[in-house]
C-alpha cells in the first residue's frame, strides 16, 4: 500500500470529523454531531458500526475495563439492535463484561442494573419525533442517567488512546432470557396490588412498536384487567414515530369504543407515559404529578419533590399539603440527582417522566401506571377517572388561555420542526406536542388533539397581557411553519 493512500493505515482521516491518525499522531476523537439535548443520537449510518465499537470501548474504559459489568437493552428495531451489538463489541474489547437483555424496555435495564449489580446500563431505543435517529442513553450503577458530556466531551477524550484487551482478557457477553420475567415479579411484590385485583380495570394500551408489549399488557393481565393493545408488534424498517398524532387520535377513539377506564400511550423505549381518560380526553402531565405526589404522602405529614422549574403552577397546592418543592433543569440524569441529594420522594418533568426513587432512580411508568390506578381505587367518591382526574386539576384558569388550529398540513411536522427548531426559548417534547417556555414563568403548549389535523394551543402567564401577546406569538409561529410545509407540498 503506498504510503500517500487515504487507506495507510498511518495516513487514515475519516472525512466526518469523528476521529482521525495523520502520520502516526494521536487519534482525536470528535462526536459532536452526535450530540442531541445532552444525549448521544444519531441514525444507523451516523453512529455506524465503527464508531458504536468505538464509543462502546470509552465507556468500558470509563467505567474501568476489565473491572466494570455494563447491562445492556435495546428495542425492537434492526437498526438498534446493529447499532447495540456493535457497542457491545466495544465494551467487551477492553475487557467489560456485558449482560445482554436483548429487546426490553428501559424500566427493565432499570430493575437489572440493581438485580446484576452492574456498573452501568445502556439503552438503544427509536427517538421520538426524530424516528430515523436511536438514542444511546447510559446510566451508573445507580440507575441515574449519564449525560453526553460526562463521557464524550471532546476534550476530555480528544487525545484518548483506548487499552484493549489482550486476547486473554476479551470479556463475555453473557445472552440474559429471563430479564422480562424477573422484573414482572418484582413489580407485582413490590408495589402491593391487592387493591386492583378487585377492579376489573379495562384499558387500552399504546405500546409505540416497542418492547413494552412483551412485559406490561402481562402485568396488567395477572391484576384481571381486560386489555386491548394497539401497535404491538414487532416493526420492519423504519416505522412512524410514536406516539404521533394520528396515533393518539386512534387511542383516543377506541378509549371510548371499547368503553374502557383508561388509555395508556408509552414512548419506544418505555420510559415515558402519556393517559387518556375514559371521555378520550388525554390527561395532562401536572395532574398525574399531583395524583402520584398525593399518593406518596399517605402516611407522612410532610415531604419534599423535585420538578423541573415549568411545573411552577403547583406551587401553592404543594404549600397547602405542607410539601416542598425544589426545582431542577430537565438535562439527562439531573432530577435523580437532586433527589438523591434531597432524598425526595419522588420526582418528574412535563414529557411524561415520573421518577419513584422507593422502585427507581429514573423514570417508571408502569409503576406510576399501577399507583395511578391504585389511587383511583381507593377513591370511592368517583367511579370514572375523568371526575377523579377533574378534582386534581389545580390549576388556576385564570392564569390560562386555550385556542384551536386547523393546519393545512400534517401535525407531526409541525411538532418536528417546532421541537428541533433553534430559537432563544427552551422547547419540551410532551408526548402530545411541544411547550415552548417563555420568560417570567409563561408558556405556549401546542397539542394534539382526536383531530389529527387540529392542534391546541394552549397559553400560560400570569399577566393578561402577557397572555395576549404570547397567543398572537404563537398563532404566528404555528401559521407560518404550517404555510411552510404546504407550500412545499403543492410545489411538488
């Protein structure tokens, strides 16, 4: 091989920027444009084989090589499991051990992390609104999630030389069946479900194409629960991203065919919720906040949550049940620190995450499934969770302004190109649509509704004048994105 070629192996640049060996100088990583919200994501193509390795050998030799066991799941899809098999290659490379949980959904790496005592987890899992990209998140030993800069920081792995193993020191990647299992038994011990046997809860499950459906619809089963699930397959290609809004509006309508108690949409990795009434009526993320925090203080005459600071409305319920409250940012992994930190007793966020630091570090929303139901159960003023769900609406209405949008286009592009647009306010993907946060404590949230092609928008200040202004904004803003992607359509 001549000694000018871009094959040399002492001439070897890759012409993406990720890493790179000019005459035998040292190999300089770069994953920048794998950054995404302080997650590491990237399509198939982005993260590639080579590079999955590569990013799987720095977070063995992370967690300390040949000393470190990593657990490690994935979803369904044939591009995660590429993308984990390759990362797992890297793991074992510098002597860490892996335990293979095969297609399990997040709450599950969760649980095994404590049951194997690994030093890690890593998750590969379809992202939402973004479905051609997987997310690559990583937790320690705790189960608190590890964010991209912890690891992948360009300078602190820029002139990294990565220690293999020798062949003798390879590690195993040990194949566990049984994971599934382990964890619906320890659940249904765990949380005390007596109560919801006696129910006969119907419910209609969303499982968003992933591994939700092979563990949860089961647990629910062994309560005497009738279950109906929807897209509960295993997915060929690339499928749509979940939930969508044509999916919540066909959750929706069959909530209220089948006559059911309650709809459940999960994400595809199954670590956030989002709950539609019986009326079809989704249910908004503050009032599941208020039902669980409710529940966690049976038994106690004060306590302390964590939320992210967009959860502000709660403040004076939280002060009147002698509660108190700490506001945290939404970046990965940062509201399970500050509850451990705080030992709170529980936390969450608007994008469907519920943490209960007594089951799990991160967010468990089959556990905050089965409190929810059990909370409804013991409440014998209601018999549906809409009049259960309307006495925890503690919101002031004057502090909100609600309107209506027919879009010429479709919503999921609306909520795509509004979730990933670059602009000075911060944006919050909430399962059924996007919240932009404003200054001084004000919001627009553009939702889904059972229309697919009309959206919400639903505005929050405590000023009226500030309200007015914002909704003009937002309107605005919605026209001009909507006009964008018509416009395109009829010129093709």
């Amino acid at each position: 091989m001549k000694s000018n070629s871009i094959l040399s192996l002492n001439n070897f640049k890759c012409t993406k920027g990720i890493f790179s060996n000019v005459m035998n100088s040292e190999i300089v990583y770069d994953f920048s444009h794998l950054y995404r919200k302080n997650r590491l994501a990237g399509t198939a193509s982005e993260l590639s084989p080579e590079i999955a390795s590569t990013l799987g050998a720095i977070l063995g030799e992370y967690l300390g090589g040949e000393e470190a066991v990593v657990v490690s799941a994935r979803d369904f899809r044939k591009d995660t499991r590429m993308i984990s098999r390759a990362f797992n290659a890297g793991l074992i490379s510098v002597g860490t051990t892996v335990f293979e949980l095969h297609a399990c959904s997040l709450p599950v790496l969760q649980f095994a992390i404590r049951r194997f005592s690994a030093h890690a987890g890593v998750h590969f899992a379809a992202a939402h609104r973004s479905p051609e990209k997987i997310n690559v998140r990583m937790f320690d030993q705790t189960g608190v999630e590890l964010p991209f800069s912890e690891i992948f920081a360009k300078e602190k792995i820029q002139n990294k030389k990565i220690k293999r193993a020798t062949p003798d020191k390879i590690a195993d990647i040990l194949s566990v069946q049984q994971a599934n299992d382990l964890y619906r038994a320890a659940i249904s011990s765990a949380l005390g479900m007596d109560v919801l046997r006696e129910q006969n809860f119907s419910i209609v499950m969303d499982c968003a194409l992933g591994p939700v459906a092979e563990i949860f619809p089961n647990v629910l089963a062994e309560l005497g629960f009738n279950i109906l699930t929807l897209n509960s397959y295993k997915p060929e290609g690339i499928p749509e991203s979940l939930p969508s809004p044509n999916s919540l509006s066909i959750l929706s309508r069959t909530v209220v065919a089948a006559k059911a108690d309650l709809g459940i949409a999960f994400d595809p990795s199954g670590s956030r919720v989002l709950y539609i009434d019986e009326n079809g009526k989704i249910i908004e993320s503050y009032i599941i906040a208020t039902i669980l925090t409710e529940h966690k203080m049976i038994g106690r005459d004060k306590g302390l949550v964590i939320l992210t600071d967009t959860l502000w409305t709660l403040e004076n319920w939280l002060k009147e049940n002698n509660i108190s409250v700490k506001y945290s940012h939404d970046t990965p992994g940062e509201i399970s620190r500050s509850m451990q930190f705080n030992r709170a007793i529980f936390g969450a966020n608007e994008q469907g995450n519920y943490i209960h630091p007594t089951i799990s570090n991160e967010s468990e929303p089959f556990a905050s499934t089965l409190l929810l139901l059990s909370a409804f159960a013991r409440n014998e003023k209601h018999r549906y969770i809409s009049s259960f769900v309307e006495e925890k609406d503690i919101i002031e209405k004057t502090l909100i302004e609600e309107t209506t949008y027919s879009l010429f286009s479709n919503a999921e592009y609306l909520f795509k190109k509004l979730y990933e647009a670059d602009n000075e306010y911060k944006t919050i993907n909430t399962l059924h649509g996007v919240k932009i946060i404003e200054e001084n404590n004000s919001w627009c949230h553009i939702q889904t509704t059972i229309v697919p092609n009309k959206v919400a928008i639903k505005i929050c200040a405590k000023d009226k004048d500030v309200r007015t202004k914002l909704m003009e904004k937002t309107i605005q803003l919605v026209e001009s994105i909507d006009n964008e992607h018509s416009d395109s359509v009829q010129f093709l």
